[in-house]
C-alpha cells in the first residue's frame, strides 16, 4: 500500500497533501524523472519488520528529502510487519499538524 500511494502521490497531476505510508517502500528508479508533485509524507516502520526490512523505510525517506520533499520518517523498536498503537497515534499527530487540528 504504501509503495503505491507514495508513487501515486508524486507523480499525480492534482496535488495531494499528505501521505502516511506504514512499513513500505518505493521503486525510486521508476518515478525518479515522474515527479509532479510534493505531498508531506510521514514513514511509520517496525525496525523488526522482515517483510519489508526497515531499512527500505530509511532508504525512501533519504530519496524523499533528496528531491525536496517533506519527509518525516519514524522507527518503532521491536515492531514487526504491523501497525501498533504507537504508530496510530504517530500517523494520526501527524495528520493533525497537516491539516492543522
């Protein structure tokens, strides 16, 4: 979910604010030249995930900020490929800030 909403983001005509993706990544080497737009995305990544290794979160959140888009990126210790409680609570802060709450 996460690899195509972020892409989908970027490379959309009509402008979307905001993207949380949890435990994913993004091919960069395919939408590297596609960017049109720059939503605010906040990464939430268990650093025990197995199915998509957090180091892939690490990695599109380097790409992100390297084409000059806001990224936010947090790791959760001992979190496999799941979204817990802390992780609700972060995506849900973050929302909040984007769309001022």
């Amino acid at each position: 979910g996460t690899m195509m909403a972020i892409s989908t983001a970027l490379m959309s005509e009509k402008e979307c604010k905001s993207v949380v993706g949890f435990s994913g990544t993004i091919v960069s080497d395919i939408i590297q030249d596609k960017i049109k737009a720059k939503p605010k995305v906040c990464i939430i990544h268990g650093e025990s995930d197995e199915v998509v290794p957090c180091t892939l979160g690490k990695f599109t959140h380097k790409f992100l900020e390297s084409n000059d888009i806001n990224s936010t990126l947090h790791t959760i210790p001992k979190l496999e490929h799941s979204i817990n409680l802390q992780g609700v609570q972060l995506a849900r802060a973050f929302l909040n800030k984007v769309f001022k709450k």
